[in-house]
C-alpha cells in the first residue's frame, strides 16, 4: 500500500453506492419476460425476452459503477462503465443540503440526498439509494461547516 493510498483511506468519513434497488422495474420486466419467451412459443416470438436481458445488465452496472465518497474537502462522484468520470465538489461551496425518501424506497430503509452548490460545474448533486440517508448528510453538514471555517469562507443570503 503506498503512502498516498493511505493518506486517502485515512481522510474517507463515508462512502456509498446507490443500491440495486433502483433497476426493481427493470429486473421485473425481465423476471417476467424470460420465462415467457422459453415456455414453447414459436421461434421468433420466444426471442422477444431475451432482449431485455442486455438493457437490464447495463442497468446494473451503471449502479454498480457508481461510488459517492465524502472527505473532509471534497464530496467526490464517480461514475461510468466505460469511460470513468470523476466529479468533485468542494466542501466550502455547498450551501444547501436535502432529503426525499420515496415510498419505494424507504421500504427498504434507503433514500436520496441531494446537494446544492456554487459550483458551476455541478450546481445540484443527487445521490440516490443511499442507506443511512440522514446520517450521511448529517455528516456532510457537519464537514461543509468545518470547511468553511477553515477557509474563512461564509454564505450571505
């Protein structure tokens, strides 16, 4: 393990992945599809299924690309199959943070966090079905204050 490597895992307060949980329509279809399309119908209609297969794989691995990670300066997104894309916010130039907990989701204890920024680049982030939600940004909150503090930085509204 180089120094570098461990100097990030040292500034990591949390990580996440959105959860499978989004893809539920998708794998439905296919769920229901497949068997549909291998119980004897003739040939060209027992294919009709299996298209579905490769939209859903491509589903999953978009959600599974995909990693928010919070440090201490930066609230960092990756994401792409691939081609990889990085995007970072500084901390000191988030201003507003919320919460929305469809019905689907807080079922099963997840939701989405949304963040408003300065940044041009990136002026609103959604991160979505992610577990623990109000804890995370809880957190994020907490180092979005301690970033401006230490930059001297603060909002005028």
């Amino acid at each position: 393990m180089t120094t570098d490597s461990v100097s990030r895992s040292e500034d990591l307060i949390w990580t996440a992945r959105p959860s499978q949980w989004l893809n539920v329509p998708t794998f439905f279809v296919v769920a229901l599809a497949v068997p549909l399309s291998v119980v004897g119908l003739p040939w060209p209609f027992s294919m009709v299924g299996l298209v579905f297969v490769p939209p859903a794989l491509w589903s999953y691995l978009v959600v599974r690309c995909t990693r928010y990670t919070l440090t201490p300066r930066h609230l960092r997104i990756e994401f792409g199959v691939l081609t990889r894309h990085t995007e970072e916010v500084e901390l000191y130039r988030i201003e507003d943070t919320g919460l929305s907990a469809p019905f689907f989701l807080r079922l099963v204890g997840l939701g989405n966090l949304y963040v408003l920024g300065s940044d041009r680049s990136t002026p609103r982030i959604n991160l979505q079905a992610i577990p623990d939600t109000e804890s995370k940004r809880q957190q994020l909150r907490d180092q979005v204050e301690t970033a401006r503090r230490a930059k001297g930085v603060r909002v005028i509204e």
